[in-house]
C-alpha cells in the first residue's frame, strides 16, 4: 500500500492526475515522491504537498482534505484507490477499471466520462457526475457510480451505459441528453429530469415533477429491476421491486427530442 | 550570412530538378555567394524553398467561433507548452494563434493564406495574424455577397463597382477578392440558396450568381491585383455539381481565376445514393482553360471542423449529421456557419471525396495550376500535408488505401488506375513555387538570387515514425534559423503583404450616405488603420 497524506491546504487548486494505481504501481519511494503536480501553472512535486509512505503498489491511500485537489485517479485501469477524507474535481475522470472509495464528500465531474469500474462515495457529490465534458458527444460509456449522499447538476448528462445511484437529493436536469444506462434516484430530483432523454432508464423511489414532454404509460413490475435490484444489492444499494410492496409508473419521453427513454417512478402500495 | 552545402536542390521557378548545389544567405534573401558565416552541411538532404498554402482558415472571427464550439477538440489537441521566447497553445483542428505559426513552421510552410475575411472583422483578423509567429502571410476579403457591391452589379454599374471594390480592398488592408457561393450567401438571408447559376438569386430582380461571378473576376483584373479572384464555387459538396463548376469554369472566360478547394466541387450523380467522383470531368475542364488555378481541398479521413461563408450549406451538413451547428450573419457583407465533422473511410460519401481530392491532384496535368490543400481545417488539419504528399507520391501505397474502402465507393471512383506518382519536383510545385506564382508573390516559393531566404531542408529518408516531409530537419525563413531538428529555435515576427489597387477617392462620398442608412458602424470607424497591420508590406499592382 501507498500512503499519501496531505501535508497542507494548497492555496489555489492543485493538478494530480499522478495520484493513479496506474502511475505508482511500478515506482520506487523516491519517484513517487517526485511525481509532477501542478499548482496553477508551476509544475512542482508530489512530496511538496504529501507525506509519501511505501512504494510499488496498485493500492493507494489518500489522507486529508483532498477536496482542492484535482483529476484524482484521471483514467485508471487498475487497483484500488481509497480517499480518507474528501476530493476535488474529476475524480475518476476517464477512468476504465479498478475502483475508488471516498468517505467524504466530492465535488463536479465526479467519474465524468469513464468507461469501467467503481466509484463510491459516502458523502455528497457535485454536478455532472459521469456526465460528458463540454462538447463530448457522450458522457460515461460503462462502470458504476454509487454516492450515499446528495448530487448536483446534471447528473449523468449524455451518459451512454453504466449505472448512477444516488441516495440523498439531486438538483435540477439529473439525465439530460441522456443516451443509455441508468440513473437511480433514491431521495427523488428537482426540475426537469430526463429533459432531451434519448435513450435510458431513470429510477426515481420519491415522486418527482415530470416534464410535460413525458407521457404516462405504464403501471407495473417489470423483471429486470428484479435484476437490478439484485445487483446493486450485492453493491450495497437496495431498491424496492416486490409486487407486494407497490409498483412502478412509467413515463416515456422526452418527445421535445423525440427520444425513447423512461422514467419510472415508485409508487408504494 | 549562411550557406546550405552539399543539399540536393528542387527549385522549380527556376528550373533547378534535383541538383547538388549550395544556397547562400545573405540580409534574409537568397544571394550568389557568400564569405563567411555559418554552413549548414545538407548532404543527403534535399533542399526546398518553404511551402506556400494558398488557401488555409486560420485567424478571424469564423475560426476564432470554431475553436469556442469544439472544446471536446481542443481537449485532446496536441499541447504547446510555454518555454522561453515560445508562448503557449494548442495544435489540433483549430490551432491557437501561436501554435499556427510553430505547426506550419514545424512542417516547412512558411508563407499562408488566409481565404476568407469580411471587411467587418478585419481588425480582429489582422489581430490574430500578427500573432501568428514565424510565416509571412496575406488574406483575402469576402464580397461577392457584399450588397453594396451586388446592388451596382445588378444595376450595371460597373465602374463604380470597380471603385467600391479596391476601396474595400484598402479599407480591409487585404492582399486580394474571394468569392464565397456568389449570391448564395446573400439568398440565405431569406432563409434561400443560389444553386442556379443563370437563376435571379433571391431578393434581387435581374442580378445571377453568372453576372457576379464574371463581373467580380473583371473587377479584380482591373484592379490588377497580384492574386485573381479566389473563387469558391456554387452547389459546393452537392452530388451532381460538376455540371455547375464546368458552367462556371466557362464563366470565366477572358479572365483570371483561382477556384478554390475544386474537390467540394467535382461530384457527380445525382443524389447522396449516386453520387461519385466527378474528377475525371472536372479535370480534363480545368486542363483546357489555362487562364485558371486551383486548390484540392483534398480530405483526410479523420476528424475535420467545417468553416466556410457558404451559410446554407452549413446547415444542410448540420441537417445530414445532426451535428452541432453554428452560424453568423455579418450585416451587409457575408455570412457563416461551423459544423464539427467526422470523415469516416466506411462512409461511401467520404470516401468518394477522399479519391475525388487526390484524383484531382494526379489527373490535371499541369501542376503549376493545381496546388495541395486540405482547405484546413474543412477537409483535415493542415498539419496533415504530409500523409497526402506520401499519397501522391507512391502509387503503391495509395492503392493498398483505395482497396480497403467499401467496395461500393471503390465502383464510384477511378483513383485505383492511376498509376502517375509525384516527383519530389512535382511536390516543390505544389507546394511552394506554384502558390506562390498564383499569389503574385515573386520573392515566395523559389531559391532563385533575390528571393526571400525561406527554405526547408527535409531529410532524404522518412523517419522511422513518420512520412517523408513530416519532420524537416531545418526550417530557415527570412535566413534565420527557425526550426532545427524537429524543435523550434527562434519565434520571428512574419510579414503581412497587403495590396493598395487604384480607385477615385470620391468613392467615399457615395459609400458615406449608404453607410448611414444600413451598417451598425459609423464610416469613419469601418476602415483598418495601416497601424494595425504590424509588419505590413504593400505589394505592387499588375501594371
């Protein structure tokens, strides 16, 4: 295991996309600790900022307030990356494999544009999680995104594949432009969920306002949340989908597009 | 002072094919001899005076619009990082202001074109110039949608015309007239195009796209202005338009005329299902009116942002691919629109236009009338000359391409029986020396006593990662030392060649009035100060 605690608060954001299994798996103590970061535009080292314990592992430890630091795992493929406190913006970002665990908070971008993996958050996170970057055609193409806590704008904006779970409140245009894969709102949205959904399933366990572009079709169980349920179980997520408890109503939408999405929204018996 | 020695020397202008002789240096021009000072040993190298392009987006308002709609470009854009004397920036499709100038550097080009400018954003395209470091370069205004000018065509005032014209050109401190979809541009203020050559274009009684297209190309003879009229055609990218680029190569008649980017506008069929190359046509037209140049606009497979003043077909391209889609209307001069673009080679239509590019490069016979250009960054960066340059010039090589394209684009094409391959003297046409010669440039493009001291020297051999003519070992332009295996060792300020055409000065007291009544700007605001344009060089009329 690499341990790397953070000395001290940097004073304007800091750039580190260095802090990846991917980068230290195969580096001795000293070029960890040599590892460029980022401060504005002056390029400095790791240990400037962080107390480097252990060398050559795919399993990172991150202490501290990490919340001003960004690209935090920025494309990893492997191994296992834990942040003991919270993280900046991007984390995740481009990632393909492995997984990340935050216990704090995180903020925007959160897994944006990734196409494997897990990422965990306990705390809340900000807007456009596993969203597309501004002019991608599409957001994240595959993994899994689970936050405990609340989210922001747009999450999962232009998402292709994978799987949002979001437990506390998320604002406005949760969906937006979304082409595949599923978000689950646990705690419900605010406005305009879904809006230019072309493809895709939105779970929403509160009654959420609904654009007038969606049409009410459906009140039923279907089968493969009974899937879905049992996979994100095993994640630690639970949803509902016994026809004894209650079922879901299905909006389709959004026709402003014309797109073929749904959004169900459970309704308890 | 300087000598280049030992290098084998492609001078075309000059006649010279492949001669081991030295180049000397002296003041930032090529001389006869030199005493002293350094000596660059080119042996086993060859030796060409530096690329011209002669029709290339890469400053103004439209490319400076692209650049803010594709961030998801710029993103994954190679990085110029700031070093000393080099600023920073980013490459790509639509490369920053400063990267511009490394990149064409880096690649050997040093003198380029910028095609299309309205007088409106002159100012902001003379900016953006003077910081485009290292390559001298001029720019070309867009009227043949100017109203001012359309309404005195209609009403057969030519002479006036012919004032307002070189006043502009003045006014704008350009180096010549581009013609961008004569009328079309016009027509799509009322939501129209101009498709009809001899068809009354939308909003005027009598006037056709035929009656700018000759009358601008007489203006721009008149005037004398080194450059002719730099023309892009009507119906570009539509199947079936070789009809109307035949027509307008008749047009032009009597007159000088350069088209631009011709590969947009040699399709035939008649429809997206039928359409194929129209170069076979297109080519043998153009051989037989040698009173024309042209660019090939020649595409690459890849990703591309298209740029042009052609407004209405813009958002035909943004209805064909539901891509993101852009649009400006400058007041009474022109117009444009941005679609991002992807050229896919699974894609039959893409790859028609790829062969129809290169066909056009190998089936016109006279290389000093058609040059090499991928109207960047409409049909592929500009970056990229050096993957066409290794197409042109193994036969081999460009088969083994047209064998992996669909089958059903390979029956639409005729680029797999051809079998010329370019010489390196036919590369040094062109690229430098025949851009240059349809510029009007004298001292560009060529390595004879006098000419600027712009030269690039490329190894004999391609590297082992890249094409012949990606990596020059040494880039030299106005004699100093620019680029130097592969890195760029000084940023010099280029020179910007503007034109100054005869014209009555009581032109203004028609223009004023008008002024009042239909622009946003006052008259005395319109023109470009000659302050502004920093390194300025004016450039003598044809007499």
């Amino acid at each position: 295991m690499i341990r790397l605690t953070l000395k001290e608060q940097p004073s304007v954001p800091l750039e580190a996309e260095a802090l990846s299994p991917d980068v230290m798996a195969t580096l001795a103590h000293d070029a960890i600790c040599a590892l460029p970061v980022y401060l504005g535009k002056r390029q400095r080292r790791l240990d400037d900022f962080f107390e480097v314990e252990g060398e050559a592992s795919d399993f990172l430890h991150v202490e501290g307030d990490a919340s001003r630091v960004k690209w935090i795992g920025r494309g990893m493929t492997k191994g296992h990356l834990a942040v003991a406190g919270n993280a900046g913006m991007h984390l995740g970002a481009y990632m393909k494999g492995g997984t990340i665990e935050v216990s704090g908070h995180v903020t925007d971008w959160l897994g944006a544009e990734m196409s494997g993996g897990l990422i965990r958050v306990r705390g809340n996170a900000g807007g456009q999680v596993g969203a597309a970057y501004r002019g991608s055609l599409s957001g994240m193409t595959d993994g899994t995104i689970l936050i405990g806590g609340s989210a922001g704008l747009e999450v999962g904006m232009r998402m292709k594949r994978g799987i949002i779970a979001v437990g506390g409140a998320v604002r406005d245009f949760a969906g937006l432009q979304m082409k595949g894969g599923t978000i689950v709102l646990g705690s419900g949205a605010e406005l305009r969920t879904g809006a230019w959904m072309l493809r895709g399933t939105i779970v929403s366990l509160k009654p959420i306002p609904m654009l007038p572009t969606f049409t009410p079709a459906a009140e039923y169980n279907p089968t493969f949340m009974r899937l879905y349920a049992r996979h994100l179980a095993m994640l630690g997520c639970t949803i509902p989908f016994a026809e004894a408890d209650g079922a879901y109503q299905r909006h389709t939408g959004d026709s402003s597009v014309p797109g073929k999405g749904e959004i169900l929204v459970w309704a308890p018996r | 002072m300087l000598r280049i020695t030992g290098g084998t020397v492609y001078d075309p202008a000059n006649g010279v094919n492949g001669v081991v002789r030295d180049v000397c240096i002296a003041d930032g021009r090529i001389v006869s001899d030199v005493e002293g000072g350094r000596t660059i040993d080119a042996t086993g190298m060859i030796v060409f005076p530096g690329g011209v392009d002669v029709h290339t987006h890469v400053a103004g308002g439209a490319l400076n619009f692209a650049r803010g709609l594709v961030p998801e470009n710029q993103r994954v854009a190679r990085k110029f990082l700031h070093a000393p004397g080099r600023r920073g920036g980013i490459g790509g499709m639509t490369p920053t202001t400063f990267a511009t100038g490394y990149l064409y550097a880096g690649m050997g080009w040093t003198t380029v074109n910028e095609a299309a400018v309205p007088i409106l954003t002159a100012k902001h395209t003379h900016e953006e110039l003077h910081d485009t470091p290292i390559v001298d370069k001029s720019c070309l205004l867009l009227m043949a949608n100017n109203e001012i000018v359309l309404d005195l065509l209609e009403a057969g005032e030519v002479e006036r015309a012919r004032d307002v014209v070189g006043w502009l050109v003045w006014a704008a401190k350009v180096y010549g007239v581009k013609a961008v979809n004569p009328g079309g541009v016009a027509a799509w203020k009322w939501g129209k195009n101009a498709s009809a050559l001899h068809g009354p274009i939308e909003g005027y009684k009598t006037l056709t796209p035929a009656t700018i297209i000759s009358g601008l190309a007489g203006i721009v003879d008149d005037l004398g202005l080194p450059h002719p009229m730099h023309l892009h055609c009507n119906n570009l990218g539509n199947p079936g338009n070789v009809a109307t680029t035949i027509e307008t190569m008749k047009l032009l008649q009597g007159h000088r005329a350069h088209m631009a980017h011709l590969q947009f506008h040699a399709y035939g069929g008649d429809g997206w299902e039928t359409m194929r190359s129209g170069a076979v046509e297109v080519a043998e037209a153009f051989d037989s009116h040698p009173n024309l140049t042209a660019d090939a606009g020649a595409i690459l497979f890849g990703d591309a942002v298209t740029i042009t003043a052609d407004g209405p077909w813009q958002h035909m391209l943004h209805q064909l691919t539901g891509r993101k889609w852009g649009n400006l209307d400058v007041e009474n001069e022109t117009g444009c629109g941005i679609v991002p673009y992807v050229y896919r080679d699974r894609h039959i239509v893409n790859a028609v236009q790829w062969a129809v590019g290169l066909e056009l490069l190998l089936l016109t016979r006279d290389p000093w009338r058609m040059f090499l250009t991928t109207d960047h960054p409409n049909g592929g960066a500009f970056w990229r000359y050096p993957e066409i340059i290794q197409l042109l010039m193994d036969a081999e090589y460009r088969k083994e391409q047209v064998r992996k394209l669909p089958e059903a684009a390979q029956s639409r094409i005729v680029l797999g029986d051809i079998d010329r391959e370019y010489s390196l003297y036919d590369v040094a046409i062109v690229t430098a020396a025949g851009p240059a010669r349809a510029l009007g440039l004298t001292q560009k493009g060529h390595l004879g006593v006098g000419a600027d001291a712009d030269v690039t020297i490329y190894p004999a051999k391609p590297a082992a990662d890249g094409v012949l003519f990606s990596y020059p070992r040494y880039v030299l332009k106005a004699g100093e030392i620019v680029v130097e295996e592969g890195e760029i060792r000084a940023v010099t300020d280029g020179r910007e060649f503007i034109v100054k055409p005869a014209f009555d000065d009581r032109i203004e007291e028609y223009l004023r009035p008008l002024f009042q009544k239909v622009y946003t700007i006052s008259f005395e605001n319109y023109p470009v100060e000659i302050e502004r344009v920093r390194g300025a060089s004016v450039v003598g009329v044809r007499s």
